[in-house]
C-alpha cells in the first residue's frame, strides 16, 4: 500500500520514504508539508507493515526491496530518491543495490554494518516479554533501547517524546504488535547490509549525535563502506525524526535538490569518504 502526495510542480525525482518498523504509510505525513515545494512524496507501506498483509520472516531485505522497484513501477515514477530510516534504511540500501538503474539519491538514517549484541538480546527480550503478556513493561523496555539515557547528551524534546513512544509502544493492537516483533527477528534472520554490489548513486549516510541503537561510529562504517557523505544531527538520538523533525525534512529536501549541507546550523561537521 502507498500514500502518494504531490503538489503538482516538482524540482527532482519522487522522494520515496521507507520509515521504521513500527511505522506505516501515514507516520511522515508531517513531512509532506516540506518535501512537497520540490518533489513528489510516496511513503510505502511494504507487507509486514501498517494494513498491509502480515510477512512471515522468512521473507528478507531482498524481497522488501522487490516490493519498492514493483511500487514504484506500478506508479511509472521512473528514477526517484529513496529515504530510510532504521529499518527502512537496510530496504532502502537494498534496493538501491539491486536495482541501480531505479534510483536518483539514497538518504539513510540510523543505519548500521550488521545487528549488534545489546539490540539482538533487547529483541529476544521483546519477544518473551510479549509471549508472557508484559506489555506495559515492553513498551518502557522500547523506549529505553530506541532513546538515549538521561545524561548523555542534549536531546531536544526528550520527555515529550518518550511519552509519546511510550503511549504508541503500549497502545499497539494485537496484530500490531505481532507484526513489529516479526520485524526485529526478521533483522536476527537476515543480513542488514551487503558490501556489494557498490551503490552508484550520491549516497548520505546520517543519525542523531546521540543516537545509542545505531551510535554515529556505526553509521560512519556504512559511510565509509559506500563512499558516501555522514553527518549527525545535533541534540537528538535514534528517534530524530521526532525530535527534529523540521530540521531533518530541510536536510533532505537540500540533499535530494543537490544544495550545500556545509555549515547547517543542526548539523555537525559534514565528512567525504572516497572509494577506496
């Protein structure tokens, strides 16, 4: 299923938004607002998301990434720009290695190289917590993995925020819940990054300053692994989106129009990796 929006004149290619696990095609509908004055917005809800069918895990990044190019070509949208984040970067990533040909510019949020330890045992946890009914418990267990603790750094709206996850982690529906914890095994199941084949497209790689999940030494590795641009976004962690949410849609709008990202005032330094 997608959501398309479009304001009729655009400055570069459909802007194609994968969000994260929890997320369906409605949960960057605030973005719109922003990314419209430039492009065309599709945000995809994938099977195993949102109203869309359930996805047995069994099924990997490989055939999420089919999803996107039979999305996109069903919409005859041609080449587009594709914007992950968390999940929906190692998608996003993906299709871009299998189907060159099909994009513009890659964006990719709170990415990493491979799942680490602390997120596979948080996940596993997840799963006994919901096969023993401790719902209200799991929902606080998600908001302490996906935010970063009190005392790390400056994030902006932390308090707001983390009630709101808390409140959307603990009202998820039965099916709901079902279909998120799928997610996080389907990432113990399968890869999230190949090395190859090498993505040709201008690639930035971001996350939050204080991003704990996926910190920001992961996602330089995924930079440097791909010859992109990396950055962080300044007092924010894993759940940027959130908590910057005008900054991050100004910095994409000025990456997928191809403008300057040097001396953003929410950005910290930009860095260039070559091809090795």
């Amino acid at each position: 299923m997608a959501r398309t929006a479009s304001a009729g004149v655009s400055v570069t290619e459909p802007v194609v938004v994968l969000g994260g696990s929890s997320q369906d095609r409605f949960s960057w509908q605030r973005y719109e607002r922003w990314l419209l004055p430039h492009a065309t917005v599709l945000t995809l809800e994938l099977p195993g998301y949102g109203d869309a069918d359930p996805l047995p895990v069994e099924y990997g990044m490989d055939f999420l990434a089919d999803t996107v190019r039979h999305a996109t070509e069903t919409l005859s949208l041609g080449r587009v720009n594709v914007f992950g984040a968390c999940f929906g970067a190692s998608i996003a990533l993906r299709f871009a290695q299998r189907h060159p040909d099909r994009i513009a510019r890659l964006m990719l949020g709170g990415t990493a190289v491979e799942i680490s330890p602390e997120y596979t045992a948080a996940a596993r946890r997840w799963r006994r917590m919901v096969d023993d009914g401790l719902f209200d418990a799991m929902a606080q267990d998600m908001v302490e993995q996906f935010m970063a603790p009190p005392g790390r750094g400056v994030v902006r709206r932390r308090a707001a925020v983390a009630r709101l996850m808390g409140q959307r982690f603990a009202s998820l529906t039965e099916r709901e819940l079902a279909m998120d914890i799928t997610h996080h095994e389907r990432l113990l199941a399968h890869p999230w990054s190949r090395p190859h084949p090498a993505v040709t497209a201008p690639v930035l790689v971001f996350t939050g300053e204080h991003d704990t999940i996926t910190p920001p030494a992961v996602g330089r590795r995924v930079a440097q692994g791909l010859a992109a641009r990396f950055t962080t976004i300044k007092d924010s962690d894993h759940l940027v989106q959130i908590e910057r949410d005008t900054d991050l849609a100004d910095l994409m709008a000025r990456f997928f129009t191809d403008q300057p990202l040097e001396d953003l005032p929410y950005l910290n330094p930009v860095e260039h990796f070559a091809s090795a």
